[in-house]
C-alpha cells in the first residue's frame, strides 16, 4: 500500500517542487541498476528533490546490493507502490499523481501508462532506456503502443542510444523537439575495481529475459566446446559463471543438468553484488543480439579488468575499443567463441595484468557517474551542480 507519509517531503528551498523517479519492476537490470545509483547519488550529496517511487518487489531484490547505502523503507524520499508491475501499482500511481503538486515532474525510465499525466496535469520525462526499441524482445505491438501512446504526451524523451535516437526522429519527426540523449552510461569504479592476480574465470552477467536478447542460451550450449578447445590448449583452472535470473534461468538449468556438463565448472545464480567476482575474473561475455551499448554489465567487468569478449552488432564498438577487445559474430559458433576465450585466458600475467589496467583506465575516464547524474539534474532543470 502507498505510505502517505512518504509524500510530505519539504520543499521549502525554493529550487523545485520535486521530481519523482518511477521505478518499476521485479528484477534487477542495467536499467534498475543505473537509475538507483544515480538516485543514491543524489542522496549522498543531500539532493532531495528527486524522489524515488518504487516497486516493494523491486526494493526488496535492490536493498541487497551493498553501494546502495540510502535505499531502505525509513528513506523519507522513498515513496513505495505495491506489485512488481505497472498493473499491480496503477491505483497507487494514480493517488500518487494526482495528489501531488502540477509542478511535480515524474521521471519513467521504460514506459509509462498512456496518458496518465494528460489527466493529472503534471509533466513527465520519458526514457527511453532499451537498446533496440523497433526489433528484438521489446518490439512487441504493446510495447511499442505503450511507448508511443506516452511519448505523444511526454514533456521530454531522453533515448539511451545514439543511432535509436536518430531512428525515432525520423520516424516521428513531430516528437523530435523533445528529445535528449543520454550520455552513454556510468560505472562505481571505486565498487568495481580489480584485484590481481586473476584467476582464469569467465563471466556472463545480465538479465534472462524473454526474447533472450542477451544470447544467454547459445553461450549456455557452447560450453561443453569451449571447454574442449581450452582442454585441448593447456588452460588451467577455468570456470563458468552465469550470473542472472529471470524467465529462461529453468531453461538455463535444465541445459546444464545434460550429461555433457558433468565435469565442467559452471557457477550459476543471481549475484546482486558481482563485484567480487569481476574483480577476479579475467574475461566478460556481452552478447546481445542488438547492440552491446552502452551495457552497464560490460562496464562492471571492464571496470574491474575484464577483457570483453563481445557480438561485433549496433554501436557496440562505442564502447568496447578494438585495443582491447574480442568481437565474435552476432550469429556466433562455439567454436568462434572458444577460440577469443583461449586467446585471452593463453596471455601470460604480465602481458594480462597491462591489458586489464588500461581498460580500467578507458573507463574511469570516459565512464563516470558525475556526468550522467549532472545530464539528469539539467534535465529536470534543477539549478543544481554537482
């Protein structure tokens, strides 16, 4: 049930009415992940004017992760909706936008309900936030009507991916004077950071989500050959990590109780903190059918000293440099992939340990929270630097 008492926020200084940040959902992603940070940022340098709405499925998944310090139910900027879905919250965010002030601006990162705030009066940011809105998993005609229906009605649109960005406007040229994009993405390169020596581990981490846009299912079924062909060359003491949950982790399992998977080491589970893991391992799988940019999971890894291994697909060459990366083909063999694995896990320490320092270095200067935190306050107008 919404906690009333969570709305009685003072905004007595003058800068803004508030802005309340719609997060929605019952799983952890890049998206969750990115728009809590920055939320949390603005909590450590006393910004409260952006509240943060939020599912109590999705706060109680997120309360799990450790950086995530002014994430808890006393927060007074935290106001929770019930349900894990926008149909669960829909009378909640109704009260919600209802009774607030007409100043009030709410931020959706995804979607939001279709017209809602052409009747409650107040303007809304919508975001987009998926890397490939007209194909893939999120193409769907509902998605898409949802989207739109909102973007009709959207103060502003704020797109994740430069190329989306120029496909929407030209698409809908009448919606292109609201729309922003967003500056690439952000890591804690203070929580991600790595330790050496590595250990010759392998990650993949994302969310399994329906339309397995991540291609968790292919890597999945190209173990036993990656294991073969590592075998076969030398490499000692590797394993498999698949870090994740959602919908396909029952088909992930059922694939790993196969005989062929007997004696390799594969770790599966849902990691809320990975950064223990990243911190040792030596290689991030980003596999996504349509675009690798800007994922926060390849952040995570590449912050840590991660090689990424990655689909040559989209824009993802904006942020995994051809220096320091392996491509393999959207429609990837598991031999194709075997082979960048034993490439990698083959360097000696040396040679690895200064790859592994300069993508640490590609990202703590190209990839900071500041510069995303300050776009979104620019956004929303506040008078505020940081």
């Amino acid at each position: 049930m919404l906690k009333d008492r969570r709305l009685n926020i003072d905004r007595s200084n003058g800068i803004s009415p508030g802005v309340y940040l719609i997060v929605i959902g019952s799983s952890i992603g890049g998206t969750e992940k990115r728009f809590l940070e920055i939320w949390n940022y603005f909590q450590e340098r006393e910004i409260e004017n952006v509240v943060l709405v939020v599912s109590e499925e999705l706060l109680k998944n997120a309360m799990d992760i450790d950086y995530l310090k002014y994430l808890n139910g006393g927060n007074k900027n935290v106001v929770i909706l019930k349900g894990g879905r926008f149909r669960d919250a829909f009378f909640d965010l109704i009260k919600l936008t209802s009774t607030s002030s007409k100043e009030s601006i709410f931020h959706y990162p995804g979607v939001s309900i279709p017209f809602l705030h052409t009747i409650t009066g107040n303007k809304f940011i919508l975001s987009n936030t998926i890397s490939s809105f007209f194909e893939g998993e999120y193409s769907s005609l509902k998605t898409k009507t949802m989207f739109l229906g909102s973007a009709l009605t959207a103060w502003k649109i704020d797109i994740l991916n430069p190329s989306q960005l120029e496909e929407f406007n030209n698409r809908f040229p009448f919606l292109s004077h609201n729309t922003t994009l967003t500056p690439q993405n952000f890591v804690n390169h203070d929580v991600y950071k790595p330790v050496f020596p590595k250990k010759n581990d392998i990650v993949f981490l994302g969310r399994l989500s329906e339309g397995d846009t991540k291609n968790v299912i292919p890597f999945v079924r190209s173990i036993p050959q990656i294991n073969k062909v590592l075998c076969k060359n030398n490499v000692q003491d590797f394993r498999f990590f698949i870090l994740g949950h959602g919908v396909l982790a029952n088909q992930v399992r059922e694939i790993l109780n196969h005989e062929a998977y007997k004696d390799i080491p594969v770790i599966f589970k849902y990691e809320p903190n990975p950064g223990e893991i990243l911190a040792r391992s030596k290689i991030i799988l980003s596999l996504q059918k349509h675009s690798n940019y800007p994922s926060r999971s390849l952040l995570e890894g590449m912050s840590c000293g991660n090689v990424p291994i990655v689909t040559d697909v989209g824009e993802t060459r904006l942020i995994a440099k051809e220096s320091f990366s392996k491509f393999v083909s959207p429609e990837f063999t598991p031999t194709e992939l075997a082979q960048s694995i034993q490439s990698v896990l083959s360097m000696d320490e040396p040679e690895f340990e200064e790859k592994a320092n300069s993508i640490r270095t590609f990202i703590i200067e190209n990839y900071s929270i500041r510069f995303q935190a300050q776009y979104y306050l620019d956004l929303y107008e506040l008078n505020i630097k940081v």
